[in-house]
C-alpha cells in the first residue's frame, strides 16, 4: 500500500499499516469460514531466532 501510494509520514503510514493489517485480518476470517477451524493457535506458533531480530537490506 505504502509503495503504490507514495505515503510520506507517520499518520499517514499509519494508516497504510492499518489498511494492510485489516486486509490480512479479513484474509484469515474468511480462511477459517472456509475451513471450519482457526488457522492460529499455539501448536503453530514459530520462535525467533537471531536472524529474525534484524531486518534485511532493501535495494534502492
């Protein structure tokens, strides 16, 4: 969202996070209409590890 509308600051960043959040929230509702059971739960959650902890480059 934030690249294809060129957002610039915070609020409206912000808002872009929200956006995408909502989107994937609506994404995960609709998978587990369709399944019938709930796709989050404790058996898959994953650990961090070191390389988790930092974010890669980006090309400019």
């Amino acid at each position: 969202i934030h690249r294809t509308e060129d957002s610039q600051g915070i609020p409206k960043l912000k808002e872009d996070a929200r956006a995408g959040g909502k989107i994937a929230g609506n994404a995960r509702k609709q998978l587990e209409k369709k399944l019938g059971k709930s796709v989050v739960s404790q058996k898959r959650f994953i650990e961090k590890t070191e390389n988790d902890l930092t974010l890669p480059e980006i090309e400019k």
